[in-house]
C-alpha cells in the first residue's frame, strides 16, 4: 500500500505545508547565522563590491578574467605600483615605478620608503608622505643624459633630486601597496614661479627707484649744470630700460595669447632670416662682428641686392615654412641679438638655413662665452639670466629667449640649444617645410597687387 493510499487529501497537504516550514525554518537560520558572522566581523553581506568573492571571480563581473584585467588596471593607473611585503621585498612593480631608480634585486632601496612600510605592516593605518630622494648620478628612464648639451626649450634636464609622493596601504595578509606620484616637474615649475614673481618685482623695482633718487639728487644739486646734466642722463638711462621692460612684457603677452597661425603664409626663410640680420646690422658693426648666412651649406650674401636675388631664384637655394612672417622674424631677430650680444668683437655670428628631416631647421651660431650646463635647462624661463651683471651692461631684461620660445612653438615648432661654456652656443629652430607647392603664375594669386606694383615703380623711378 502507497503513502497516498494511506494519507487522505488533507492528511498531504498538511505534510507539504509541514515540510515546507521547516525547509523555511532551516533556511532562515543559516542565513541569519551567517548574518551574524558577517555583522560581528563587520562586513555587509550584501555588499556589492563582494560579488564573487567567494568564486574568487573579478570584482567587475563575473566573467571578467582576473589576472588581464588587474594588470590593465594597473597601466592605466596614474600613479607607479610596488606590491611588497612586511619585509619590503618586491612583488611587484610596474613599470613607471621602475623608473625611479628606488628598486634594486626586488628589494626598495630607500630606507625612508621601506620605514613607512614597517609602519603600516605594524598598525595597518594608512599612510602618505613626499620623499625627496637624492639620485646620485642616476637619471629618469626616458630623460636623455644630454651632458649640458642639445635641450630643448621646455624639456627638463636629467635632475639629481626626484621628489616622489607615495601612499601605502595593506591589501592582503602581509602584502602592501606602494602608489607613487612623481611631484619633481611641479616642484620645478613652483621654484619657476617662485624666482619669476622675485625677478619682475626687482626688475621693475630697480629702475624705478633709480629714477627717484635721481630725480631727488638733481633737485639737490640744481646750481650745478655739469651734474644736473649727468643725473639727467642717467635718468634717461634708467627710463628707457624700464620701458623696455614694459615693451617686452607686452611682446611676452602677445607671444603667449596670440594665435600666430591664424596669419600662416608660406615664407621664404632666406628673406625672413635676412631682415632679422638687417635690423641687427647696426649693433653688430657697433662690436666688429661680422654677420654670414648660408642655405643647405651654402653661403650667400646676408643682404642682397635684385641680381643676386635673381640668381638664388635660379639656383633653388631658398626653402619655405607656413607660418606667421612677424612672429617668426621676431624669433630670429632675437636669437641675433643674443648671441651679438654675448659675443666678444671681432667674431662672427652666422646663421644656417637647411633641410633635414623633412623639417626645416633655422641655426643661429656664435663665438661667445657660452652657457654653464646648470643653466642650460633655464634659460628659457622668465626673466632667467646666467650673468645679471652682463645681462645689464647689455641692457638685457631676460625676457628675449622667453618670447622667442613662444613665437616658435605659436608657429608649430620647437627651438633647442646646444652650448659650452668658453665655446660659444647653437641655438636651432625647427619647423615643418612648407609643400611644394607653387602658385600658378598666370593665376590671380601670382599676380602682384596693381597699386602695390605702381608704387614699387615710381619708387624705383
């Protein structure tokens, strides 16, 4: 006989519901035990960032592949990764962080760095700190060891001291994560802004107050012509220094907020290069020095005449960039001055055109004193100066290498220097050549404008 045969209707129904408390019953007390673990250990079982945890599956779902997906989580992160343990040997490390130059046979190399291990290994708390970790000789990963020579204008040199903020933590038992910051460029850039509030507040604070007691002076001795006289020109002196100041804060301004390839043309860098020589001619005379130009490795005239213009035509020396004519005389102009300026009588200061790279290279070179290797890498900033006492017997303001910079870089290019001191200096400007592309010549673009034509010929006559 079945237990259906022996249990009527209602007899199963009640043996269902029967079951199905208890099932319930049971079900609850896990759960709640299982609560209460949770709870005294504190954790949230319902937490969602515990999805499978306990499949040992990827936190971001769970058909995510774990191991790919921490190492890709890992490059994009935007600070370096050690993983170490209680002792400071390293489990791991990514590559930015091999960089530093602070992990040697997986084992950190700065103490100061392993100490704040052994203190998150003894009370777990989490902790942040900026090292400053001198290199001894040893460089950035990725920074050329350039030795003082061939920077580029916004390009560090390789530093001796690398300051680095790091955060550590545990992980896991006995693990610790070591994320690391690399703070230098912004330190470097502070102690920049730093010196250029100090140099534009004594630059203009000096002539300024020069003017005052000048002026205070003359009034003190105004039965004296022959003093009055000096001190006036003195004051003139200091006058113009301070509007050349002035003047070439404003260039530096429009340097930086203009858009120079708004007023892009393809330019002839020989004629380019050739004003910039022409309204340097003056000052060169004024020290002997002598001023040569050449293309492709060719010397030309540094000012020529139509002939000559012709013959050149001829020959095809000339190259072309696309950029703004007035930014880009002002670039070279610049680097002229300078190098007259640092230059002893009697040299030459020349400038080479070519090609290389499918890039058009400007060089300005000179015989002069040269430029220390500590000062290489600052010699673009503000109001940076190597020399001030020269720098003001030049009437230099400081300011001629920082808009020289921008007016290359608003053209698209970069400038670089190589220098030694007691050897002179190559300052190079690079841009990108301009197509070969010629207007046609019957076309209405090749055609010179009739009224400038007319002027040029009655100018002529």
């Amino acid at each position: 006989m079945t237990l259906g045969q022996m249990l009527t209707t209602p007899q199963v129904v009640a043996v269902l519901v029967a079951v199905a408390v208890v099932v319930f019953v049971v079900a609850y007390a896990i759960g709640r035990a299982r609560g209460v673990r949770s709870a005294e250990d504190g954790v949230d079982p319902n937490d969602p960032s515990l999805f499978g945890a306990s499949k040992n599956t990827s936190l971001f779902g769970s058909h995510v592949p774990v191991q790919s997906t921490e190492r890709q989580l890992v490059a994009v992160m935007p600070e370096a990764l050690i993983v170490v343990d209680s002792l400071a040997t390293v489990r791991y490390a990514s590559s930015e962080a091999r960089r530093f130059g602070i992990i040697h046979d997986q084992v950190m190399t700065f103490a100061e760095l392993r100490d704040i291990v052994k203190l998150v290994s003894a009370d777990g708390m989490v902790r942040e700190r900026e090292l400053t970790i001198p290199l001894h000789g040893r460089a950035h990963a990725g920074v050329p060891d350039t030795r003082g020579r061939g920077v580029e204008a916004g390009k560090p040199l390789p530093e001796d001291t690398l300051y680095l903020h790091v955060r550590v933590g545990q992980i896991a038992d006995g693990l610790f994560a070591v994320f690391i910051s690399d703070m230098s460029e912004q330190r470097r850039f502070e102690a920049m802004r730093r010196d250029f509030v100090t140099n534009v507040s004594h630059e203009l604070k000096t002539p300024a107050g020069a003017i005052s007691l000048l002026a205070e002076t003359i009034g003190d001795a105004a039965d004296d012509p022959d003093a009055v006289k000096y001190f006036s020109g003195r004051i003139a002196k200091e006058s113009e220094r301070l509007t050349e100041l002035v003047h070439r804060l404003i260039d530096l301004q429009k340097a930086q907020s203009a858009a120079a390839m708004l007023n892009a043309e393809r330019l002839s860098v020989l004629s380019v290069a050739r004003e910039a020589l022409a309204e340097n001619q003056v000052k060169a005379e004024s020290k002997h020095i002598g001023l040569a130009l050449s293309v492709n490795g060719r010397q030309v005239p540094a000012h020529a005449d139509a002939g000559e213009l012709a013959a050149e035509s001829g020959q095809v020396l000339d190259v072309f960039v696309v950029a703004d004519r007035e930014t880009i005389k002002t670039a070279v102009k610049n680097l002229v001055e300078n190098a007259i300026n640092y230059s002893p009588e009697r040299t030459t200061v020349a400038v080479g055109i070519g090609v290389e790279n499918g890039k058009v290279a400007i060089r300005v070179v000179d015989q002069g004193i040269g430029i220390p290797a500590a000062s290489l890498s600052r010699i673009f900033e503000r109001f940076y100066r190597v020399d001030p006492a020269r720098s003001r017997e030049t009437g230099g303001t400081g300011l001629g290498l920082a808009i020289t910079k921008h007016c290359v870089e608003d053209c698209g290019g970069t400038i670089a220097v190589w220098s030694r001191e007691g050897e002179g200096s190559t300052f190079t400007i690079t841009l990108p050549q301009a197509p070969d592309s010629q207007p046609d010549p019957q076309s209405d673009e090749a055609r010179p404008d009739r009224s400038n034509t007319t002027e040029n010929t009655e100018e002529n006559h």
